[in-house]
C-alpha cells in the first residue's frame, strides 16, 4: 500500500503544478501605447496558446484604450481592429487602433 500512496501522491502534485501552469499561461498581456505614422495610437493585446476566448483578449486591449483616454480627460474613438491567432492551437493577438477624442 505505501508504493501506491506514495504514486497517487506524486500523481497529484504534478497534476496541481501542472493547472498552476495553466492558469499562469492565461494571463493576457496588453501592449504599451504607440503613436501611429498616420496620426492614430494603438496597442496590441495578446494571450499565448490557450482557451481564452477571443472576445477576451480584445475586451483587456479596449479596456487598457478606454482608460488612456479617459485618463486624458477624452473618450475612446476605435478605428481599426486587426485579429490574429487560432483558439487553444497559437497565439491569439488583437491590435486596437483608436483615436482619444
């Protein structure tokens, strides 16, 4: 019995590290804002290979906007989104292009 105890153990120690991993790997990074060559600022949010979903990545890029503008006393004006990536198999990234007016 202890041979099995011990195995079951490690089994699950490697199981919680490995939902610790996953839940780290979740995170969604947004970008720093840049200033455009055609006037417009943009920033890029990103999450890297898991199941978050799209809607996700672009609501922490358009949140981070929102609060630059607001920040400047402007509101946010959207002018272009560009998505890349495929959920749960690479990257998925969003591109903001936005106007604080």
């Amino acid at each position: 019995m202890p041979v099995r105890d011990s195995l079951w153990r490690g089994a699950m120690r490697r199981s919680a590290r490995l939902a610790g991993i996953s839940v780290l790997s979740a995170c969604t990074t947004v970008s720093n804002i840049d200033s455009r060559q055609d006037g417009h600022l943009s920033l890029t949010s990103r999450t890297r290979w898991t199941f978050t979903s799209w809607n996700h990545v672009r609501s922490a890029g358009m949140k981070y906007a929102a609060t630059y503008c607001k920040d400047h006393d402007r509101q946010l004006h959207v002018v272009a989104e560009h998505t890349e990536g495929i959920r749960g198999v690479t990257d998925q990234t969003v591109e903001v292009v936005f106007d604080c007016y």
